[in-house]
C-alpha cells in the first residue's frame, strides 16, 4: 500500500492524511475494530513524518473517528458517523477542543491566522537576518560533519559556546554534560523517561505547559498540580503534594512561566530546592523563554548547581521555531542515561540546525538581537495589558518581560463557545482549561503579546462584554 499525498498543495499534509483514512473509513474498506498502521509505518507510505501522521491520528482519536489503545494502536471506533460536502469529507461530531485540539490548530493554521494563543514569536520578532546570514556563512564554508550523522552530544562548538552562555548565568558545569536535543520537547521527554518509571508521581504546575499533560500520561505517570502564584508555586501546596505522594519529580518553569509570564521570586527558588531535599524528588527546570528574561532573573539551576536540577532549554523561541535546537544539563550520571536513550530512540540529532545556531551564536550579534526583542516585548506586553484591560479582562501580573500574557474574563463566559467563534473568525485563541492537569471550564485565556496588535481579535473580546 502506497499513499500519495501533495505536499506543495494547498490542503496541509495532516489534512490529507485524515481525509484520506476517512474515507477508508466510510466506504467500510476499514469498519470498526481495524487496526491502523502504525505511525512510523503509515509515515513510512505517506513519505512524511513521524510527527505529522501522529497530529492526523491524535486530530482523529480527539473527534471519535479512532480510538487509542496504549501498547497496542490506533483501531477504528464504535459509533462514528460521517457527511460529504463538496469539497472534502469530514466528521460530523464536533470536535473537542482538548490540548490535542490545540496542538492540532495551532500548528495547522494558515500564515492569515491570527495566532493570538500561540507559544512562538510572532514573524516580525524572530532573527530572520541572523538565520540568513548563517545559512550563507555555512554555504561557503560547509563543515564536514554537515552530511553526517554527527556527534551523539550534539554539535562540539555550540555545546561550547552553551557552556559560556550558561557560566554568564552563573550556572557551573562541563560541556559533557550538555547534551542537544530536537528542541526543549525533546529534551523534556528524555528527561522524564529517564527519571521515572510507570506509576510514579509527577508534580506540574496549574496552570502549566498544556502538551506536557498528554506525554505524562502517555508514559503511565500519575499527574498532580501544583497551584501557581504571581511569584511562584503555592508552597504550602507543593509541601502537603510532596510529603502525601512521595513523588520523583517536580517539572516547573521558574523564568516566564508558560502561560502566566511570570517568574518564580528568589525565596520560592530556595524554598523548593529545600522542599526537593526534604522529601527527595528531582526537578525539571524548564527555561524555554528564559532567554527573554532579564538576566538577573533567579534560577533552581544556579542555585543548586546542577546536582538535583535538570536544566532544559531551547533556541526556538528567541532565533525561530523552525530551528529545533533544544539542550539538557544535568549531572554526570543522569547525562550518561540521557545520552543513551537519546542514542536508542532517535540516534543523533540535526546537526544541520545546530551547525546554524552555533553560526548564529559565534557571529556575536546574538545578544543584541535579544536585547531588541525584549525591548519590543516590553512595549507589545504593556501595550496588550491596556488593550485586554479595555476589553474587560483583568491580567494575571503586570510583569513586564516574556512574551505571554494570562487574563480572565471579569464576568461567567463560555470559553469553549468564545474559542470556536474565534476559530471561525481566523483567530485563534488558547482557553485556560488547556493548561491545567484536571480540566475545568474556567474564563481564563493565554495571550502572545506578539500578536496583540490586531483590531479583529479585540472586536472578538469586546463582543464578550
């Protein structure tokens, strides 16, 4: 069996893919209780991705086209029913809109989307020049690794120059023990894996990053939220979490929290690396937009020195999504594991990309490209602040760095309702249920400060009121 798709079409490749499995399903070629290729299988026939077959299943199990069954696949499901139209073949139930939701619109949405939810620069803030200039500098002069599958750590200089980076920080460690990953998910994932097995306790933040709800789940771990303040996680929470479920790890972002922006005080960084000693856990320092923080901003990792934090980051938010340049630092043993699971589960990572940051890096107008971008981040954030105040929304913290803003609707609004309006509208907006383990309807939103300046989504929130 072979797919064929049109990847230079206009209809995405994701899209195809459903529509395509759809139709299998509708003619009866596929009734229920079919077994669907596997991911890497299918993405093998459609010569795509991994990824890309993973967001068309996901899309399919969220609108009860499929059904997930852990260890074993993707089958057909019970009950579905389906409807043409002229021009494609789609579900007749509505779709739900869960973090799969989400990860599924956010990233599928055309360039005329109002992407007013989403987790990345908008394209007038990234360092296209910078990327170009790379991209022309490795043209002339091509390493020799380029077409190789290169080191398991990662590119030799940029670990070096990570290395530096993180010393300016005041963190202390040894190039051997960063490794680089397909960007901070990788890393994250990685991370966990070799921390935790089935059945251990995992304690997030609430609200937190919504696509590390699903991949917890997805390794067998048992979730609990930790509240998060202005300055930080509820402590006297994180205390009583800590001595009930004797968990392994605590995965927190103490720079520019994803999705209120806000940092963790100096006093709460102490207080939970003594709360992580007292009861014995390990923490993921996820610090993906901590970059755009001011570099006096504290962190679990300078503090503890590397020895019971793992420190992840990435370069994707402060240079351009499309380099998925991630990294991990942790302690020797730790690494050693990373590596190897690194190694067993995708080899070595892009060395192209990471040949291209470390150019990126070394042409020295890195820091004066971030400098800009946080200062246009903090007209864009204070600017937002006024324009979502006027729409009736109150903000989470009046911060002034980072590039999310979370606001709350004054008054009782349906979220899911005001989400598929903007939807329909060409806006797309992030609902605050998306970001907490134990989804409840709740007015809150998270906004990109980045893609706040258009007239269409206000006229959006200003219908609210």
């Amino acid at each position: 069996m072979t797919i064929l798709l049109t990847p230079r079409g206009s209809t995405p490749l994701v899209a195809q893919i459903i529509k395509y499995i759809l139709n299998k399903v509708e003619d009866r070629t596929w009734p229920y209780g079919t077994r669907l290729p596997s991911i890497r299988r299918l993405a093998i026939l459609c010569n795509v991705s991994p990824l890309t077959v993973s967001n068309a299943y996901n899309r399919l199990v969220a609108d009860g086209v499929l059904e997930a069954k852990r260890g074993s696949g993707f089958y057909v499901a019970r009950q579905t029913q389906f409807y043409a139209d002229n021009s494609h073949t789609q579900t007749a139930l509505t779709p739900s809109i869960d973090s799969s939701w989400l990860l599924r619109h956010g990233y599928e949405t055309s360039a005329s989307t109002i992407q007013a939810g989403c987790g990345w620069l908008a394209p007038n803030y990234l360092f296209t020049e910078g990327v170009q200039q790379a991209l022309k500098m490795l043209s002339r002069r091509p390493e020799p690794s380029l077409t190789g599958y290169g080191n398991p750590y990662g590119h030799k200089g940029l670990r070096d120059l990570i290395l530096l980076l993180l010393r300016r920080q005041g963190i202390a460690t040894q190039t051997d023990n960063i490794i680089l990953t397909h960007g901070a998910s990788q890393a994250l994932e990685l991370s966990i894996r070799c921390l935790t097995k089935s059945g251990d306790t995992v304690l997030v933040e609430d609200p937190g990053y919504c696509n590390l709800f699903p991949l917890l789940r997805a390794l067998g771990l048992r979730i609990i939220g930790i509240p998060r303040e202005v300055d930080g996680p509820n402590l006297e929470e994180l205390n009583r979490a800590a001595r009930i479920h004797s968990p392994r790890l605590f995965i927190i972002n103490t720079r520019l929290q994803n999705p209120t922006g806000t940092s963790c005080s100096l006093s709460k960084v102490h207080h939970i690396l003594n709360c992580a000693e007292r009861f014995d856990f390990k923490i993921i320092e996820d610090d993906t937009f901590g970059g755009l923080s001011d570099d006096n901003t504290p962190t679990l990792a300078q503090l503890d020195q590397i020895e019971r934090v793992i420190f992840v980051s990435s370069f994707s938010k402060t240079i351009c999504p499309s380099l998925r340049v991630g990294f991990v630092v942790c302690s020797q043993n730790i690494s050693n594991s990373i590596l190897h699971l690194k190694m067993a589960t995708s080899l070595t990572s892009s060395t192209i990309s990471e040949a291209l940051v470390f150019n990126i890096l070394a042409d020295g107008r890195y820091r004066h490209h971030l400098s800009k971008l946080r200062e246009k981040l903090l007209v864009a954030r204070s600017e937002g602040i006024t324009r979502l105040e006027k729409a009736g929304m109150a903000v989470f913290s009046q911060d002034k760095d980072g590039l999310f803003l979370w606001a709350r609707f004054v008054g009782e609004i349906d979220s899911v309702d005001l989400t598929r309006r903007g939807l329909d509208e060409g806006i797309m907006l992030a609902p605050g249920f998306l970001f907490s383990p134990e989804p409840s309807r709740n007015a809150w939103f998270r906004f990109n400060v980045s893609y706040l300046n258009d007239r269409k989504l206000f006229d959006l929130l200003l219908s609210i009121i």
